[in-house]
C-alpha cells in the first residue's frame, strides 16, 4: 500500500500560507472512487469503488483494509443509526449489512423504475436523518434525473426534477441549508429546508463553478459552516462560504477528484476519493483513482448524521 507525503504541491489560500500534508493512503486505483465516509464508533473509513461495485473501509491512515462486493453500481452509502449502511444502489435504495465477507442487502425500491437510462448517484443524511440521493442519467444525455429524500419508514419522495448529474449535497450545521450541484451542466443551488416536513424552497444560485477550473462533485461541511467541494477536471478541491466565496483552493496531484469527508481521531483530516473512468492512458496520473488524507488545513469537521430507520 502506498502512503507518503505530497506536502506542498500546491495551495491556494487567500491569506493564509500554510501547506497541506496530502498523503495517498490507498492507491486502488478506483474506476470511480466516491462517498469517503467516517464512521467516529468504529473509527473506521468507508468509500466505495462505484463502478466497480465495491464498498472499501481503513483505518484513518489506510491501515487494516478491507472491502466487499455488492454485484451491482453503488451510487452512495450512508451511516444507521444502527450498524448497517443505507444505499442508494443501481437497483435502487436499500439497507446493507456488511457481515464477515458478505453482504446482506434490504431492497427498499426503485424511484425510478420506468427510466432505464438513470441511476441512484450522489447521496447525504441531513440533521434529521433523512437520506437524501439523486439519480443521474448514465449518459449524461438528458435532464431526466431528480433528487429524493427517503424518510425513516423507508418512503421516498421526490424533490425536483431536471436534472442530469446529481452531485454535491451537504447540509448546513443547522441543517436549514441544502447545497446541490447538477455537475455535468455546472450548476450549483442552495435550498431552505424546513427541519420538520423536509420540504425545499427558496432555491438560489450558489457557487458559480464556471468561474473556476472543474466542476463540483462530492462535498462536506466544516465546523465553521463553509462548504468544501471536489472539483471534479479541476485538480483541487474548494472550500467556499456559504454565500458562494472561493475561501481556499487545495490542489491535488489528480485531475478527477470526487468527493471530500472530515474524518479520523480529531476530524481534521479532508479524505479525498478520485477517478480513472473519464482519463486515457497517456493523461493518467501515476495516483488517479486513489484515496488521499489532507492533513494540516487548519479547520475539523462534524460527524456525519446517521439515517434514523424505523
């Protein structure tokens, strides 16, 4: 397993001059390496390989590793309340038990069964443990995807519809914000969520991703409230205000990042997944589709909510 430092690589941050610590801790490389996710019980990592129907899981340096196969396209997965995880699945959204070598899955349905042409793709717990998870269309051909909030007693609803990619949802800390990027048309919104019916308004441009390299992807929220986005053929991942402002800029030596959680012993490590799916031979990078630990950017993270099933 490969792990070493790439400190000062490359960052930009306004004001501020300190380096980051950016070490791979698993070199896959992943197809599509997405949904790095840490579980503080177990102080464990999670990520999965989507295309290659894997779910991955390490200690916070890479260490201990282990992985399942699910037989079919992971989209996303999120932490219970109990010891299982909640999926959004090729198949659609369901309960994964993860047991020795196997694993367990509890079809909960599809949402979209009379549309072959998406998938479940980008999914995150709000504050009230709601799973929310957006379809994408496999081609990236049509706006025929939407985004749905599946509550406790294993319901689902749709949102909004119109859309391509799903990507980039993260709460606010109070939870009354949801960020959303259609990644493959470039756009990013903000929502008013209401705690109680879960029900969106309000919505608003956010981030305009067009004003920077790449496109947002895969994101968290730090203690402070700011929104850190992977910024997918962009090489970096960004940290922005919650009203849109480009506050850091922490280049990665990928061109495809996917997504970017806090985690380990203190959260205040950024684990960032990448992909190889979109590069040739000659433009891959010697460490596409690996999994980095950024350390030494200065802010924690809050532990992700856990999906209250009934």
């Amino acid at each position: 397993m490969s792990q070493h430092s790439l400190a000062n690589k490359g960052i930009t941050v306004p004001g501020n001059d300190t380096k980051p610590d950016i070490r791979c801790i698993w070199n896959g490389p992943a197809t599509l390496g997405e949904c790095p996710l840490w579980d503080e019980r177990m102080q464990r990592l999670f990520w999965i390989d989507s295309l290659d129907q894997s779910i991955w899981q390490a200690d916070y340096d890479g260490g201990n590793l282990k992985s399942w196969n699910v037989g079919e396209i992971i989209g996303s997965i999120g932490l219970c309340t109990d010891q299982r995880l909640v999926a959004g699945l090729e198949s659609g959204f369901a309960l994964l038990n993860l047991s020795g070598d196997a694993v367990s899955i509890e079809r909960i349905g599809d949402p979209e069964p009379e549309l072959p042409d998406t998938r479940l793709n980008d999914g995150k717990i709000d504050r009230q443990g709601r799973f929310w998870c957006g379809t994408m269309n496999r081609n990236f051909a049509s706006a025929n995807a939407s985004l749905y909030r599946l509550d406790a007693d294993l319901t689902w609803h749709r949102q909004f519809s119109g859309v391509t990619v799903s990507n980039g949802l993260a709460f606010s800390l109070d939870g009354r914000t949801l960020y959303f990027s259609d990644s493959r048309v470039d756009k990013s919104h903000q929502f008013d969520l209401d705690l109680q019916t879960g029900q969106l308004s309000n919505q608003k441009g956010f981030v305009n991703t067009r004003s920077y390299e790449g496109r947002i992807d895969g994101a968290t929220v730090d203690e402070e409230g700011n929104y850190w986005g992977a910024l997918f053929e962009g090489s970096a991942v960004g940290c922005f205000s919650p009203a849109g402002e480009l506050l850091k800029k922490i280049v990665v030596p990928v061109s495809c990042p996917t997504m970017c959680a806090f985690g380990g012993p203190d959260m205040n490590i950024l684990f960032v997944t990448s992909a190889t799916f979109s590069l040739g031979e000659i433009e891959r990078e010697a460490e596409a589709g690996s999994l980095f630990a950024i350390h030494g950017i200065g802010v924690r993270g809050v532990p992700e909510p856990r999906f209250a099933v009934s």
